[in-house]
C-alpha cells in the first residue's frame, strides 16, 4: 500500500468476478467510494481486513494488479437551487452539457428523517389525472407505487403527472430507460416550459445496470434539500423500480449470495423501503411525496417486487387497458390510496367521498351487466343505463388522458348520474344529493 494526498493506493487484487473485486485494505469505511484501473467503484462488503468493491462499468480489463484508490468518501451530491431545470447521471453529473454543479456536497442515501420531525400528511396533491384525484386522492408525504404492464404508457403518465401536479418541485428519477423514453420526457418538460421545477436523474439501457442503483439516492438526495431547507412541496418519481431490483439481483448475484424468493436478493425489502420510507409530511410545510413505477411481469403481482412493495407502501394505482373505450385508465377497482380519507371531503369539496363511492359501485354495477351481456343473460333497463355509464365514466373521468380540477371531476361524476339515473339509483345522502344533482 502507499498513500498519496490522503489517499489510500493498493497495488495487489485477490479475486475478481463479473462486478466486483475483493483485496485486502484498512481504513475503508462503508459505501466508500473508489477507484479500480480508473474506473469508479464502491464499497459494499467489509469482512474483517477483506473489502469488497463493485465496480460500476464492469471488471472486463481488470487485471489482479490494477490501481486501487480509495477516495475517503461515499458518494454525494452537490445541492442547491440551481438543480432545477437540469438532467444528471447516475453519479450527478450533467448529461445535458453546461458546467458542473456548484454548490453544498451532501452524501447520499442518508437516514430517513426522524419520526419525531414527522407530522401527518393532510395537504392534497392534486394529479389532474381523475382516475387518481376523484377516487384514489394522493396526500403529501405519501408514498404509492403505479402497477404496470411493460407495454402500457406508464412513461407518459409520469410525464404528464410531472406536468399538471400541483408541487413546487418534481424530482425524476429514471433507471434502465431508453433513449427514446429519456429523450421524451427532456422534450415534454422543455416543450410544456416547466424545466424551471423539474431536476431529472437518469440512467440509460446504455449505462451499466448497476449505476441504476445510485438513481434513488440521488433523486431522494435532492428531494430533501427542497423539502427539508427549502420548505417546499416536492413529488418524487421513480421509474421503473423493477429496473432497480434487476440491478440489485446482478450484483448480489455477482456476489455469490444466495438468491431468495424470484432470484431477489434477500436483503429486497429493506432496500426498497430505505427508498419509499423517505416519503415525509414536515412541520415547516415541506414534504416529500413519492410516486413509483413497478412494472409486472405478466401481470404477477405476487413477483417478490410488486409483493413487497405493496407492504412497504400506503397503497397502489393500477393501469389497465379498457376494451370499451380504448383507453388506458386508472382500474378503479385494484387501484387504492390509504389515505386519501385524510383529504377527501376536508380539502375537497363536501360530496366527494359521496360521489366518489357512488359512482364506483355503478362502475361495478356495469361490469356485472357486461358479463350477463357475455355469458347470453337478458339485461334488464337498469342494466343497459350501467352499461351505458360506464362507457362515459371511462371515458370522461378514468382514462388518463383527462386533465381537469377536482370541481370539474365532481360535476362531471353528478352530470353522469343524473343523466343515467334516478336519484335513489344513485343513493347519495339526501342533504348532498339536493344541494348538487343537477337541476
């Protein structure tokens, strides 16, 4: 070993694998960051004198007596306002040109805030997306994942969430995208003018998989910098947290650890939730809010990522392709936000948890008529004016292309009853349903 400005140099490797490489070193502290043959790597094992470095590009060139410096630091982020507008790799380095970012350097993936600071969310974020404003309201401080098949448009409804959410920062972070995905949402936030609000954190098919792994911290990073000093209201997407666990997967896999349920590490829920559990209402008005993407494989929700997430989480949106309308929705039916009762008819308006539960049970009114419809049964009138409901609610309140205000949504839902069905059909308290029902 021999020390250069501080720094610690090693000159003799024992054992390298597909990720990492293992030497013998002292003085090497936790998720210390260094350098292999000059490409970046982090500690994430310490046995004794042994450390293990995974190696973010890859071994492939590494020889057994490659330079190996360790740079006395875990990995950070420099913080201040000028984040925002701006698009950073994986380790906060501007990917869109223009000069480096100045400003406070803060390590990473740090302690989530103490419970004691903590104070329960009660402030909405409205999404304009009815499917999840009218009847899955989203609160500060809440952390909900969306459940996705691979080929839906989950991508575009991060975009447009980014765009109509009521916050003063959106934080993106975007692991295994394509260019095409990345290019789309740099043209989205630069074409709609919203980039003054926007920081993204993005990491690439053609970057190396484990570097996904660094994108929450970094977003989470910048997250608390708005929300803990700034005092302001920041919502934080993350797509695709399968993308993330895959990483996971290679490396502990690279790493010779026994695999648990799906090839997952075992270590899969503590690791996803040091990331959702950074979701927090705060006492000087600031909050972080987490909204995240688990894409499915086949639609199996019982896959060690979605299972676990849905533990971890206050809830889930599910899209679904509506064969009806053509249209992707919010599935009123697997979708939830578990506490969205803390908002809805406080900071909404008083018939929303009426009209909400109403229209709902129509909605579930209408697919049972449909499957009598298939199955060769006879519909009744009431049958055929549910069926006929049900198109229009896809259409005007679920699919996710809609972009009104919650008022719009209520009076869009009463317009609908009324022009479908009576008022004890509809069977709303006699006080809402006379204050409302349009005349």
């Amino acid at each position: 070993m021999q020390t250069k400005a501080f720094q610690k140099i090693y000159t003799h490797i024992d054992n390298i694998t597909k990720a990492t490489v293992t030497l013998n070193a002292t003085g090497v502290g936790n998720d210390e960051l260094a350098t292999v043959g000059s490409r970046l790597a982090q500690v994430v094992k310490i046995n004794g004198e042994q450390i293990t470095l995974q190696i973010f590009a890859g071994t492939e060139g590494i020889a057994t007596d490659s330079e190996v410096v360790f740079l006395s630091a875990p990995p950070k982020l420099n913080v201040s306002d000028d984040l925002a507008g701006r698009f950073f790799n994986a380790y906060g380095e501007p990917i869109e040109g223009g000069n480096q970012l100045d400003g406070e350097p803060r390590e990473i993936g740090g302690p989530t805030v103490n419970p004691f600071r903590r104070i329960q969310p009660s402030e909405l974020i409205a999404t304009g997306i009815a499917g999840i404003d009218l009847n899955n309201t989203i609160v500060t401080g809440q952390k909900i994942p969306f459940f996705a098949d691979p080929d839906q448009p989950y991508n575009q409804v991060m975009a447009m969430v980014a765009l109509r959410a009521k916050a003063d920062k959106i934080i993106l972070g975007g692991m295994g995208m394509s260019n095409d995905d990345f290019l789309f949402f740099k043209n989205v936030f630069e074409n709609a003018g919203a980039l003054d609000r926007i920081v993204s954190f993005i990491n690439t098919t053609e970057n190396p998989p484990v570097e996904r792994l660094l994108i929450p911290d970094m977003a989470l990073t910048a997250a608390e910098y708005f929300a803990v000093d700034k005092g302001e209201k920041v919502l934080v997407l993350l797509t695709d947290m399968t993308q993330y666990a895959d990483a996971l997967a290679i490396v502990a896999n690279r790493m010779d650890q026994i695999p648990s349920k799906d090839s997952m590490p075992g270590s899969l829920y503590s690791d996803l939730a040091k990331i959702y559990e950074k979701a927090v209402q705060l006492p000087n008005g600031g909050s972080i809010t987490l909204i995240a993407v688990t894409t499915l494989s086949g639609g199996d929700i019982t896959h060690a990522v979605p299972d676990n997430t849905g533990y971890i989480t206050e809830g889930q949106l599910y899209l679904r392709n509506d064969t009806d309308t053509g249209k992707v929705i919010i599935d009123p039916f697997r979708s939830l936000s578990r506490l969205k009762q803390l908002v809805i008819g406080k900071k909404t308006r008083e018939d929303h948890p009426q009209v909400m539960n109403a229209a709902v049970r129509l909605f579930a009114d209408a697919a049972n008529a449909k499957t009598k419809l298939e199955n060769g049964f006879d519909l009744t009138d009431y049958d055929e004016r549910t069926l006929k409901f049900g198109f229009d609610y896809s259409l005007e309140l679920l699919s996710i292309d809609v972009n009104i205000d919650i008022e719009t949504m209520l009076d869009t839902a009463w317009r609908l009853f009324a022009k479908y069905f009576t008022n004890s059909e509809v069977a709303i308290r006699e006080d809402i349903m006379n204050k409302y029902w349009p005349q």
